[in-house]
C-alpha cells in the first residue's frame, strides 16, 4: 500500500494556490480540466518530498462547502516553524494556534481546512509567539 494524496475541494483558485504556494511553499506538479465533468484538479507537492500530495479540487459551477474543520487537518514538518508562521502572517494569514511551545501552530486555508505545521525538532519558546492567544477554531 502507497499513500496518493488528500483531496480538499476549494471555492477560488487564486486564493488556494496563494495560501498552498506562496505560503505553505508548495508546488504544483500537474493540472486537469475536465471539461465534461466541468472541474480542476491541481496537484501539489512539497519540496523534495516524493510521497504524498494534496489534490485541490475546483468545481466549476458554484458551490457552498461548510465543516472544513470537520475534514480533520493536514500536517507539514516544516523546518522553522517561526519564519514559517511569520511569512503566512505577512500574507494575511491568521494564525489560529500560535507557535507558543516551538514545535506546532495550527492555521486555515481559504476554505477552511485546517493545516498543522510541525517544527522538525523544538525550537525554544520565541516572541511574539510565545505569549500569543490562540485566535479563532483551529
């Protein structure tokens, strides 16, 4: 048995592959449009990591998602998890659970899918992270 991938379903492109890319740093490695069955799916990966990827799926017809959180979460090693939560801070993203004890933060996509974000190792308690309340459910 292999691991494939997670799929999430997104409601804007743009702003998923903003937070995913830009943010997370993940990389897109391939692309469908079905044009009879009227969705995208966008396949990313990070970095070096030749395992499992997130499958973004877009339909094209509108419609409204809700329980994101109830989807459970996605988890990344990351390795500095403070410069991490600084550069998705700097992008607008809110940061739900702040890196207090160095080693995990908790923040959401546009669509609401949770995403853990795990320090490879411990990093020692740091400021503003340190005594940052938690904001939001994460």
């Amino acid at each position: 048995m292999k691991y494939l991938h997670t799929m999430v379903r997104v409601t804007d492109v743009e702003a998923s592959l903003k937070f995913y890319c830009e943010g997370l740093g993940l990389q897109e490695v391939r692309r469908t449009d079905n044009e009879k069955g009227r969705f995208t799916l966008i396949f990313l990966r990070a970095p070096g990591d030749e395992g499992g990827e997130v499958e973004l799926t877009y339909n094209w017809d509108p419609e409204v998602y809700t329980g994101g959180r109830n989807f459970g979460h996605l988890a990344y090693r990351v390795a500095d998890i403070y410069a991490l939560c600084q550069h998705l801070q700097d992008l607008g993203v809110v940061i739900n659970r702040p890196p207090r004890d160095g080693h995990m933060a908790f923040v959401r996509s546009p669509d609401g899918i949770s995403v853990e974000l795990i320090q490879d190792g411990t990093l020692p308690p740091q400021e503003p992270w340190a005594s940052m309340p938690n904001t939001g459910s994460w």
